[in-house]
C-alpha cells in the first residue's frame, strides 16, 4: 500500500475540533500503515476540498452531496464509540487504496 491519501477534516471554524481530530486520525492512520495528507478547515471549504481529496471528516453534520466519502468522527472528540469510527476510517481508506 504506496498510495497517500489525501484527507480533509472539517469543523465549524476549523480551528479547534478539527486540530483534536487530526491529531488522532494521524494515530489511527500510523497504527494501520496507512499514509495520508491531511488539511482541516471549515465546513463551508467542504465544496472545493471535495475536488482534490480521497476523504473528508466531519466533526459536525454535513449533508450536501459530494463526489467523496464523508465520515462523521465527533466520537473522536467525544470517546463515545471512538473504535468504531477509528475502525470506519481505516477500512475506508483501505478501500480508497484498493480503487474501490
């Protein structure tokens, strides 16, 4: 598995839940191998960063379609089924790495 994934994390301001999520997401990447870019920001910057990354995380609700998977991760931030959405990342991104 060469290919990097490109993730985008996006929060209300993009400041400080986002950086909470990065944070961990670049553990639970480590933790699988898994080698990835990753940008944060805003949630109105979703549209355009939709364009140019594999995946986008979201601390809060976003329902506009996208052409790329959106996974809701504020269970990183609040512990609640933290390893369920640590483990949704993971086969998401072994997924974007497969092609599929």
């Amino acid at each position: 598995m060469n290919k990097k994934i490109e993730i985008y994390i996006a929060c209300g301001s993009g400041i400080a839940t986002s950086t909470v999520v990065q944070e961990k997401v670049k553990q639970i990447l480590a933790q699988s191998n898994i080698q990835a870019s990753i940008t944060k920001g805003n949630i109105s910057q979703i549209p355009s960063k939709a364009e140019t990354v594999d995946l986008i995380l979201v601390t809060t609700r976003y329902v506009k379609p996208v052409k790329v998977p959106i996974l809701p991760v504020f269970s990183l931030i609040s512990g609640i089924n933290e390893e369920q959405t640590a483990q949704k990342i993971v086969e998401e991104c072994h997924r974007i790495i497969k092609g599929g």
